[in-house]
C-alpha cells in the first residue's frame, strides 16, 4: 500500500507535471471510404496514384497516393471477400504529415480527394491519439513499478498489462507498458519517447516539438489506440441538427474533440487510484494524471458533447439485430414464406440506436452477406427471389 509521504509526494509530481505543456495530436489513422474504386486521377488533377504490384489479403487493389509530390497515404480498394461490400476502401494516413502539416491543412487534402473521386469519408477504423509531455520528475516513469507493486490500482475490469523494455547503450531500459490486448476497441500505451526518438529517428517530430514549446528531455507518450469497435459505441449531439453533426468523421480533425475522445476512453478503463487499503477501489482517491477539461478549455470555449450509449441501448439493438437475421433465415429456408415477412418488417421500422436510422437502412446493407452466408457456411442452397422478396416488404410496409 501507498504511505502518506509517497501519496503526498506523488500528488505534488503530477500537480507540477500539469502545469507543464503538454502537446495532443493524431499519430496514427485509417479511414473508412464509401464509393466505386477509383484507378486513375485526370492529367489535370493534383492527386496521382503509384499502384503496387499485388494488393493485401483483403483488397485486390493498394497503391500510394500522392497530391502534388507529398504522399499522403496508402489507398486500398476492391474487397477480395464478397461478403465485404464491394464499394468498401481505405486510405491510411502517412505518419509524419501528423507533425509537418496542420491539422486544417490535412483535413483540406483529405476532402479535395473526397470530392475529386467521390468518396464518402464514411467511418474511422483506427485512430491513435496522442499526449506528449515532458517527465522531469519521473512520475510517469514511476507508473508502472507502482502499479506492480500494488501502490496504485487501475480501476474497472480485469485487463491485460505489458511491459516494454529497450537496450540502451548495452543496459536493459523500461521503456513503458499496454494496457489492453489488439482485439480490444481501445488500447493505452505509455512509453518513454525521447529513447524512441533515440532509438528510431524521426527529424520532423523533434521540430514538432521545438515548434510548440517542448523540449525533447524524458518526453513521455501517451497513445490511445481507438478502434472502429470503440466509435461504434459513441453517439454524438448537434445544437443545430442531430443528423448533420459530423464529430465522428472530419471532427477528429478538431483538438477539442480529441479531448473529448480522451476522456471517453480514459473513464472506467485507465483510472488510477490510491491504495490505502479501503474495502472498494472506487472509495480509494483518484490520481489525475491529466486534466482533459483543463487542457481542452486552453483550446476552446465551447466543449463538444461526445457520449458513449448505454449498454442496455446497445444490446437492445444488438438483440433486434440477431431477431432481423433469424426472421430472414427462416424467411428464406421455408421458401419464402410471406407469414415471416410481417414480423420482420414491423422490427425493421425501429429506430438502430447506434445509427439513429431505422433498422430498414441497416438490413438493406446486410441482406446480401447473410445470403452468402446461408448458402455457404450454413449449406441452405435455396433459390432466392429479389423481386417476390421486395414486393412482400412492400405489402407490409
């Protein structure tokens, strides 16, 4: 258990610590995109595309994209798999335009290749946040051998710790730790990034920090690592329309929001705590490792509102979902037996609460892979009539 000298020592490390600057900014991303694939730009455009010569286990066709002589990313397109919707692609950011453009500039490049191939910037499939800041009196350093050594407690469920160590100079290093295994929809990293930067150089992030007031001395980095999991679990509030707010997608691009993303994933997952050695870990008193709102309040006025739905919320349409399936299974076993139809339709009018669409919107794009999947892994091989199936939605509508 923690003593009172070392709870108090700790609390003045990280009260100093806060009033240190600490930078926030995108290191890692891979966006969703929506539209035909697209080959070739026209000779006038800005943008050009260096295909490879063979694609990835999941698309057929990766090339590099470029806008001017910049590389932006990598850009992958035409699904192998057919139960992947065959308009489905991704672009994947390159890491150091994070450090070398702002964030405004990147989002504009980002919507002129929308515009020029139209694409729709459809969802996020991996974003990694990051919190960079200068660790003079090793508070954060100290983190993980308080955590093993039971002074402090991570509160919420049981989760998978690692630790990283690097040689430096011949010696073994701890370099930081995980929280979190890579099927998880979030995972928290923290490590020593002037040693990284030591160890693998990267000139541009060095200037990132000379540019913002941060010298690179035992600079640690917090990454959180967001999955398409974890946004799918989010909703998101507009003031002025609840279907135009578009937080989830070109909002990422807004400091404020990345906060507020922070502070989702933080809540419940990495929150430490004493350990005085009370009956219940939420009794214990919470150490602050950031101030988000403090931090996001230094960039704006006005906080986003980001909420994550409740799990009740998200297993009633979890549940909905799975009845939709099992209706149009038997639906399509029994020959198209319209008695399944008019239960099927009345469930598909209920609002998706992750989506705020009615379920109907959901099913049109899935009606296909279920199909394939019947007739595949479940070996139901039935002729299947589009047009009887849409004229007996039609009836019951």
């Amino acid at each position: 258990m923690i003593s009172y000298k070392e709870r108090h020592q700790a609390q003045t490390k990280f009260k100093n610590n806060n009033l240190k600057p600490t930078l926030i900014n995108i290191d890692y991303l891979i966006i969703n995109l929506e539209g035909q694939p697209f080959g070739e730009f026209p000779e006038h455009s800005k943008f050009r595309l260096k295909p490879y010569e063979y694609g990835t286990k999941i698309f057929e066709l990766r090339a590099d994209l470029y806008y001017e002589d910049l590389k932006i990313g990598i850009y992958t397109a035409k699904p192998r798999s057919v139960i992947m919707n065959e308009q489905f692609a991704q672009l994947q950011i390159e890491n150091n335009l994070f450090y070398t453009l702002s964030n405004d500039a990147l989002r504009g490049i980002i919507n002129a290749f929308c515009d020029e191939t139209n694409y729709l910037f459809k969802s996020v499939n991996r974003l990694d946040i990051c919190l960079d800041k200068s660790d003079i009196n090793n508070s954060y350093r100290n983190l993980y051998s308080n955590v093993v050594a039971g002074n402090y407690l991570i509160s919420g469920r049981p989760k998978n710790l690692q630790s990283y160590f690097e040689t430096y100079k011949g010696k073994s290093i701890l370099n930081g730790f995980q929280i979190g295994k890579r099927t998880s929809d979030k995972i928290i990293r923290c490590y020593n990034k002037t040693l990284s930067l030591q160890l693998t150089e990267k000139p541009y992030i060095n200037e990132y920090y000379a540019n913002n007031g941060l010298k690179n001395d035992n600079v640690w980095r917090f990454e959180y690592q967001l999955n398409s999991a974890f946004f799918r679990g989010l909703n998101e509030y507009s003031k002025t329309d609840i279907n135009v707010s578009q937080t989830m997608t070109w909002g990422i691009f807004d400091k404020a929001n990345l906060y507020e993303l922070l502070k989702i994933a933080n809540k419940g997952f990495f929150e430490l705590r004493e350990n005085t050695g009370k009956s219940q870990i939420n009794k214990e008193k919470l150490i602050t490792l950031f101030d988000f709102d403090f931090l996001q309040s230094q960039i704006t006025k006005f906080n986003p509102i980001i909420k994550r739905l409740k799990k009740v919320v998200l297993s009633s349409t979890t549940i909905k979902k799975r009845l939709a399936k099992s209706l149009f299974r038997e639906y399509y076993a029994n020959n198209q037996d319209i008695s399944y139809i008019v239960a099927l339709n009345l469930l598909l009018q209920d609002m998706d609460m992750i989506t705020e669409n009615q379920l109907l919107v959901w099913f049109q794009n899935k009606l296909h892979f279920y199909l394939h999947e019947f007739r595949t892994k479940e070996k139901l091989v039935n002729d299947f009539d589009s047009e009887l199936f849409h004229e007996h939605q039609l009836l019951f509508l």
